[in-house]
C-alpha cells in the first residue's frame, strides 16, 4: 500500500513540474512586481533597492501603473525605493530564475516552480516524519493537495511558502521535542517575514513551550532558566528580523505604518465572520469537508488542552492585525478564500488530519472531500485559475444574489467590486442585475440619484438610510472618509466681528485648515472664490478628514446602504 501511495505522489508530483513547463500561459496578480522585482535586484546588483536599470527590465514586461502605485515601492530613508514586502520571498525565487534562465524557460516561472518545489520538500518531511500509514497518508494528499492552496501554485505571492512554513511547524511543535519546538518557532516566524500578523504564531509556540516547562510542572530549574532566558532572546530577536529591516530601511517597525489607510477602524465583527462564512471568500465555501470536520478537530482539542486555548488566543490575535485593512476584497487566485484568512489554512488541515484518525469509515469522510472539492476546483479552473474572477462573484454568491439577494449584505467593498468587475478606484452607487432587472443595490449617500435612475423610485424608509447629515450643521467635530470635499462654514462663523462666544469655528488660514481637519497635505487644498472660510480639499487618496464644528461639506462619500427591489 505505501509503495502504491509513493507511486502516486510521484506521478502527481512530476505531473505537476511537467505541466507547468509545457503550460505557456504566465499568470499577473498581486504583488508580483514586488516579488519579482525585488529579484531582479538581488540579481542585478545583490540589494533591494529600485535602480533605473531593474525598472526599465520590468517595465518591458510588467506594466508602468505598478510603479506609479505608491504601495508597491515606498521611498526608504535614503532617498531609493523599496518594496513593502519583506524580500525573503524573493531571494528564494532567484535559484529558479536562474535555472529557467539556463534552460531557455521563461524566468516568470519561476513562481510556479518555486511554490511546487516547496509544497513539494514539505510533504515528503511530513510524510516521512509524522505520517506513516498510508491511509492517512492518503488522506494528506486529500487534504493538502485538494485544497484552495493548490490554486496558489501559479499565484506570484508567498502563500505557499507560507502554509508549509506553518503546517510543518504545526507537526514539529505538536509531535517532536525540545529542539524540533524551537524548529517549529523558527519555521513559522520565517513564515511571518512575509506576512507579519503570523509572527502570533511563533509567539504562541514559545508561550506554550514555556508554560508547559514551568507553569505547569510548578519548578524551576536555575540553570536551565537561564539557558532558556537565553533562547527566548534569540528566538524573539529572529522573530522581529523584518522589523529590524523596516526600521532600517523605512524608520518604521511595520512598512503597514507607511499605507495611510490602514487603522483598528477599519475592523469590525462582520469582517472577521465573513473569513470563514462570504460566499465570496470565506473558507467554508472553498473546503466545505475539510473546514467542518478540521474546526470540529480544533473545538475538541480546546476542551482538552491549555496549549489549545493559548493558540486560540493567538490566531485571534494574528487574525485581528488582518482586519485593519481597507483592501479587503483583495486580489487572489481566482474565486478562492481571501489572503487574510491563508494562516488558517494550514491548522484546519491539521485538525482535519488529527480528527479523521478517530472518525469511523474515515474513508466515506475522504470521499465525501474529494467530491466536494472537485466541483471547487472545476468552477475555478483547476491548476490554472483566472486572476480576475477575484473581481466576480463566485458561483455560490450568485445562487444567493440571484434568488435571495436581501439575505446577503457584505462589506460592500466586496459586493461593489464583483458586481462592477473593478478592483479599487472611484466608487459610484452599484447596482446587481439579472436580466436587466435590479435585485439589489449598495447606494452611496451622495449618490442616490444614479440607483433611482437605473432601477427605479426607492422607499421612504431606504431614503432615511441613506440621509446624509454631513448636509447639516453640527456644534461638534465629525469625522469622515472620503477623497475630496468642499468646506463651507456657518452663517456668521468667518465675520471679522464674530463673538467670542460664537458655537461655531471658522478656517481663516490654510494652518486652520491643516490643524482643524487633520490633514498635513496643504496642497490638497485650495480657497475658493477667495473667500473667507471656504475651503476645498482636491481628489486624492481617501483620508481621514475631521469636520469642524458648524461646517457642512459637500464631498464623495464612501458610507451607503444596501436597498433589495
């Protein structure tokens, strides 16, 4: 049966490096000028800054918007610039670049040959390792290899790298010793490097590890304390590596402290349930066996172990640094779960793993994961998955929308860029329609007009809604989101006679206008019409903007409402 199992994954394996070779089709997404990039730079010149040459080299190849984005290459304390991304990623692209190069293959499958070549190391350890009947080991080729990572085997981003980095860790720190529990550390905090929110992941390794050597067992060995003070020091030290480079590079300890707009406010309850039940990108619907059954293994080990429970607290923790992002609906291979909830993946394949061991006729379990994740991967185009399905909604979405739309109100981020089929940019009200006929409509509360237009009259109680108070005066400083406004004060606000007493303020200089409204920008603002107070704030990346007490502003709103028809 082994030999059979070895026999099989063989023929996967060289199936896949065989496919990809002779596969022409390259696929663009994500961060892949930064990942690329940054190879071509470690390549060029053994650094990671932007040289005029690396540029000219990826422009012939990737387009010039991704150097215009500001997100993709920040200006670094020394004046160059550097990618957000830590380049760890990409130094590990080089070795396959330079193989393709040799081979005449073109370089940019790098991405596909790396991430096979990782997933693959990986699960030859962990069958090797951890893994030795071969009905589980079936099983974990179920469960690895029919799940939504292997869609990222052609996606130009880490998240391969990622879940192996993780899922090893998990069968090392749960199933070795001393030394393989600092491997498990190491492992995932390099898995951190490129997407910092996991570093929670080595932290709660090194708290388990130490509650089970000392709170536990209630003793303290004095020389081992120290030695394991010592460790503690090193393992935090390479954990904050990335850190260290930002702060470096940046002056920053996090390059998310150099985007704008990402903040605890953009959290919300509905944000972290929408990673595991939107029809558009939460697991469930992606792994449908495979979710059931692995938080159903997770829940059973919370009733039986504190090292459970900590590691509850601690993805909680790293899941939270994901929800302060405003690029929510983001790109990635295809239909498929979002990038926030990739760290997940690797536990629930775990707990699945654990789970089945003790579950009768297990093998009804895989048969019922295979048929549920082939019709997954039919409807995302199995090994080569369109990159712009990101921007439609998924099949099971439209079930829903089309026979059920008041039941399904997303961040609307979500429903506005899959309905409209574009990612970012200006936002107008959007309506969803089948056959010409309007369902349901997010409607902005300054642009109720185009919905009426399109779909027809809305109800009295949809238009309370959708009022918009920014219209009225108010005695206190509001807060608001939005690209541009126009400023005008209160009756009387700016008279030069203006009583001491007076409820309302006036913006007289462009300095007011910088320290009333929070925006440090002064040439995004322009006096109109030369008139006292009057103020307005030009087209830009959407800001934070405090509106004075006593000012009513007219400006492009980003708040709405969802209305059925």
């Amino acid at each position: 049966m082994n030999k059979l199992f070895w026999l099989i994954f063989s023929i996967i394996t060289f199936g896949l490096v065989l496919f990809f070779i002779i596969n022409p089709e390259i696929k663009y997404g994500g961060d892949i000028v930064e990942y690329y990039g940054n190879s071509e730079s470690f390549i060029n010149h053994l650094s990671f800054n932007l040289t005029d040459s690396d540029k000219a080299k990826l422009i012939e190849r990737l387009s010039q918007g991704y150097f215009d984005n500001p997100e993709y290459y920040i200006k670094g304390l020394d004046g160059q610039r550097y990618t957000v991304h830590f380049p760890l990623y990409s130094v590990m692209l080089v070795p396959g670049r330079l193989f393709l190069r040799a081979i005449g293959q073109d370089e940019y499958k790098t991405f596909q040959m790396t991430n096979l070549f990782i997933l693959t190391l990986l699960s030859v350890f962990i069958l090797l390792s951890f893994i030795k009947s071969p009905v589980n080991r079936f099983a974990y080729l179920i469960a690895v290899y029919a799940s939504p990572i292997i869609w990222h085997l052609v996606w130009p981003g880490p998240e391969i790298f990622e879940f192996s980095m993780i899922l090893l860790s998990i069968y090392l720190f749960f199933h070795g010793r001393q030394m393989e529990k600092v491997a498990a550390i190491v492992l995932s905090a390099l898995a951190s490097y490129q997407s910092q929110p996991i570093l929670f992941i080595p932290l709660a390794y090194m708290i388990i590890m130490y509650w089970n050597k000392y709170v536990s067992k209630k003793t303290v060995n004095r020389l081992t304390l120290r030695q394991d003070i010592l460790i503690a020091v090193v393992l935090l030290i390479f954990i904050a590596v990335p850190n260290i480079y930002y702060y470096a590079v940046f002056g920053v300890l996090s390059a998310w402290f150099k985007l704008t707009d990402v903040g605890f406010e953009n959290s919300s309850l509905k944000k972290s349930i929408e990673l595991f039940f939107d029809p558009n990108l939460g697991l469930l619907f992606y792994m449908p066996i495979l979710f059931i059954e692995g938080i159903t293994g997770f829940i059973k080990s919370l009733f039986k172990s504190v090292e459970s429970r900590i590691l509850l607290i601690m993805l909680s923790l790293a899941t939270s640094f994901y929800l302060i992002n405003t690029n929510w609906n983001n790109g990635t291979a295809g239909y498929g779960p979002t990038r926030y909830a990739m760290h997940l993946l690797p536990f629930i394949c775990y707990f699945f793993l654990e789970n089945l061991i003790k579950v009768r006729k297990a093998w009804i379990v895989l048969s019922l994961v295979v048929i549920g994740q082939l019709y997954v991967m039919s409807f995302n185009g199995w090994l080569v998955p369109d990159f712009e399905k990101t921007v439609k909604h998924s099949p099971i979405a439209e079930f829903i929308l089309k026979r059920y739309p008041s039941i399904y109100n997303p961040t609307p981020e979500i429903f506005v860029e899959r309905t409209t089929g574009q990612e970012g940019g200006y936002w107008n009200s959007t309506a969803y329609l089948d056959n010409g006929k309007c369902l349901k409509a997010y409607i902005l509360k300054t642009d109720i007009q185009r919905i009426v237009d399109q779909c027809g009259d809305i109800t009295e109680r949809d238009l309370t809604r959708l009022e918009n108070t920014y219209l009225n005066m108010a005695s206190y400083p509001r807060m608001v989101i939005t690209s541009e406004a126009t400023f005008y004060p209160a009756d009387g606000a700016c008279a030069w006679d203006v009583p001491e007493d007076f409820p309302f303020s006036c913006m007289r200089t462009i300095e007011d206008v910088v320290k009333a409204t929070g925006i440090k920008d002064e040439g995004r603002f322009e006096n109109l019409d030369n008139t006292v107070g009057l103020w307005q704030l030009h087209w830009g990346r959407p800001a934070k903007v405090m509106v004075p007490p006593g000012y009513i502003i007219h400006h492009y709103s980003f708040e709405g409402a969802y209305v059925n028809f």
